[in-house]
C-alpha cells in the first residue's frame, strides 16, 4: 500500500537523534502514578495556539482518573471518528496527571504506549545486575567509588522522569522528595555533596563500593528540542575532559542519547553504557561493550496504534485482534500488553536486552508474529488515517515505530499518511491538519503532553 510521506524537518533539525519514550523514544507510556518535575516552557517560537492548549488540558488534568466523565457518545463530525494518542498520554507535563478530557475525547478515543514504571524498574535492575555480576575492574581508577553519568532526556516527560527514578532507585542514589524519589539533574557531583541524589553502595566480587552519580543534566538543545543526541555527545566530552577516569558507568534514558555517548567516548574506554529503546544500532553494539537497553515492545505498540482504529472503524469489540482473536487469527497474550479501562489506554510491556539475548533483537522493525497475518479487504476494506510524528529526527519514532506502522498498515488495510514534525512546536504539525474530512481516523503522536487540545480543537469544528 502506497504511503503518503509528509515530511517537513528543519535544516537545525536535521541531524538531530532524538528518541522519546518512551518515550520513548522520544517515547513514549504509562505515566509514573508519583511522576512530577518542573518542565522547561514552550520553544520561544512556538505558536500562540500552541501556549493555549498548554494551558487547558492542564487545568482539566487536576481531576483524577477515577472522575473522569465518560466518553462523548453524542460527538459529531471529525469529532466522532476515531482517534488514537500514542507514545505521547495526554498529560500534565508538571505533575503527570491525565488529561482525561483528551482519553474521553469520544467514545471512539485510546491511548497506546507502554509501561514507563515496568521499564524503568527494569533499566535499573539490569544496570544492577550487570555491576553485582562484575570484576573490581568495574572500578576503572581503584578509587572505591563506582561512578556513573546520568543522561536525562526530558524533565518534563514521565517517561523520563520514571526512568531516571529507576536508575537511581536500584542503585541507591534515590532521595525522597514528597513520596517519590527526586528526579532533579543533578548538575556535577563529585563530592557526593548534591542534595537531589545520595551515595548508594553495592558489592562486587565480594568488595563493598561507594555508588556516586557524578553528574546528569537534561539533554535539552539550543532550538529548546530535547532527548537531544547531539548534547549527550557534548556533555560526555565535557564530563571526561574533567573526570572521565572516575565514570564507571553511563546511563542514559533512551539509546539515541546513550549511542552518541557510546560512539564518541565509552566504546573506547570500555565504560559499559545503558540506553532504553532497543533501537538497532544499539542492539548490534552490545556485541562491541554496550551495556544492554530495555526494549518497549515497540512491534507490539505499533499494532495497537492502528489495530484501535481498525477495529473502531469495523464498528467491532476493541479487543478483537488484541486480547480475541480475529478473524485471520491476529491475537497478543498479557505478557505483551495490559489495557487500563479508566485510561482508555494501553500499555505494552517492556523487556531488558542484554548480551544473553541480544540477537533476538537485531530486526527492531519485524512484525510480531502473533499478530502478522493480513487482514482480508473484502471484511475489512481500506480506510484513510492521517497520523504524525513529533519529530521526525527522533531515533526510536522514525527508526523503529515508523518503519513498524508502515508494515502493519499494509496487513490491516490501512492507508496512512505519515506527517512528521520539528520536534519544536505542535502548529509545525497541525498546520499539515487543514482538511481532517478527507480521513477516517487519526494516530496522534504531540510534541508536548500538555497540548492535546490543539488537535481536539481542529477536530471539534
């Protein structure tokens, strides 16, 4: 099925290597419950449309999910059709909180991300794991004190946030800050003296060790794009002209960030490095000293997108082809996903991709085989879905999840039209949303969680 490509990447953007989640990668992801840090504004450039969607989703977020109205069953127009939020949940960027007018935006309305709690937990345990199973050559200068990099992506993103929770939590470095660890960067920590972070401790070959997180900051560019690849290179270049005999360890929230730091220092230095992502390059670079990544599961995300659409679109039970099989026998299990009713969301589960077991990840852009097979035309005719990416520099969205989507759109006769963004400001996307009659549904993917209401407002006339 041919694709409609919409790509419109800035020269500044375009050689940028971005991920969310998750979020992504850039990345996209079931918000940590605790999740709160302060948030950078808007790019100054950003439209005034832009700023006046921040505002409201935020205010209609203070309701928690268990008061959310129900969908809108008397919704008309484009505002009927079917839409799904993915990578990006309709949130609160400061305080996390759901943007539940944007889940119940109809009845028609989902979200599909993955487990940001599940995949930082793992992050951490398999860097733990990794250091408890070690030689005292860990400790690259004897110095008793195992020190690691921390490179965040977005501090006002729950994916990032969870993860920076994660790491330091199963490393000891947490410090409690109202119920939950804090996920303050904590600029340069030498001495151990930074308020945002503690030393841990952990034992190797039968050695105690001091755990020091020696420094982080926010991979945040000068154009205000973050999960920035090109500032991780930077940073590390910094960190190691100063300290790089005590990093031990890097620990990055997505691999887009951490592949930069591997490619220009680590690698060289034989200092493992963790990212979150699973994106190809950084699977194959395991085999070279790369520490491990977490995969999200991205092929099982990729068909949840657009398998809610289809199914909303056939007018069948939303868990056909997801938790029942369909008719061409298309059916994932619950060690893959989980749906949370009240969210309207789902979210994948993640896997740790370590050295045991990296070559069952080389191919991050393969269907998953449960849920491969081709849907018959005659039962399921085509339909036109117009769907986004924030940026189309992002690593994991237009490495992986992209090239992942293009295949799944072909087996459940779907006729997308990609767009893809700056990365900057959600008007560089919705400007390329000028005649919404001419599709079926919608996959929208924002540049910031805060800004669903500049997508429901275009919808809503």
């Amino acid at each position: 099925m041919k694709k409609v490509l919409g790509f419109a990447l800035s020269l500044t953007m375009a050689g940028m290597l971005v991920a969310c989640g998750g979020a992504q990668g850039g990345n996209t992801a079931a918000p940590a419950a605790d999740a709160g840090a302060a948030t950078e504004a808007p790019a100054a450039d950003a439209a005034a449309t832009d700023a006046a969607a921040t505002e409201a989703p935020a205010a209609e977020a203070e309701a928690p999910a268990a008061e959310a109205e129900a969908p809108a069953a008397e919704a008309t127009g484009n505002a009927a059709k079917p839409l799904c939020w993915f990578n990006r949940q309709p949130s609160n960027s400061t305080t996390g909180e759901l943007d539940m007018a944007a889940l119940n935006f109809n009845d028609k309305t989902y979200y599909v991300g993955f487990d940001a709690n599940q995949g930082a937990q793992l992050q951490g345990q398999m860097i733990a794991d990794y250091l408890t199973a070690g030689t005292a050559d860990l400790d690259r200068n004897g110095d008793g004190i195992i020190g690691y990099v921390l490179a965040i992506g977005d501090i006002g993103h729950n994916d990032s946030i969870a993860r920076t929770r994660g790491a330091r939590e199963a490393l000891g470095t947490a410090v409690d800050a109202g119920g939950a660890t804090d996920p303050t960067p904590a600029g340069t920590n030498l001495d151990g003296t930074a308020t945002v972070v503690q030393d841990g401790s952990i034992t190797i070959a039968g050695k105690d060790y001091i755990v020091r997180e020696l420094a982080s900051q926010e991979m945040k560019n000068s154009a205000g794009a973050t999960w920035d690849a090109a500032t991780a290179g930077n940073a590390i270049s910094t960190w190691s002209a100063s300290f790089g005999d005590q990093i031990d360890v890097v620990v990055s929230n997505n691999d887009g960030m951490a592949m930069s730091i591997f490619n220009s220092w680590s690698k060289a230095n034989k200092v493992p490095t963790f990212g979150y992502d699973a994106n190809s390059d950084a699977v194959a670079a395991i085999a070279e000293g790369y520490g491990g990544t977490i995969s999200q599961h991205a092929d099982v995300q990729a068909y949840l997108t657009l398998r809610v659409l289809r199914n909303a679109l056939d007018g069948v039970d939303i868990d056909t082809g997801i938790g029942t099989p369909d008719d061409a026998g298309n059916v994932l299990t619950d060690e893959d996903y989980y749906y949370n009713a009240d969210e309207r969301s789902y979210y994948a589960l993640n896997l740790a991709v370590t050295a045991d077991n990296y070559k069952d990840f080389m191919d991050a852009t393969k269907t998953y085989a449960p849920v491969s097979n081709q849907l018959d035309e005659a039962a399921h005719a085509t339909k036109n879905v117009w769907l986004d990416i924030y940026n189309a520099a992002d690593n994991f969205l237009s490495s992986t999840y992209q090239p992942l989507l293009e295949n799944y759109d072909d087996l459940l006769n779907l006729n997308v039209e990609y767009i893809g963004g700056d990365g900057q400001t959600e008007s560089n996307i919705t400007n390329r949303l000028g005649n919404p009659d001419q599709y079926d549904a919608y996959a929208i993917n924002m540049v910031k969680t805060d800004n669903a209401a500049s997508y429901t407002a275009i919808l809503s006339q």
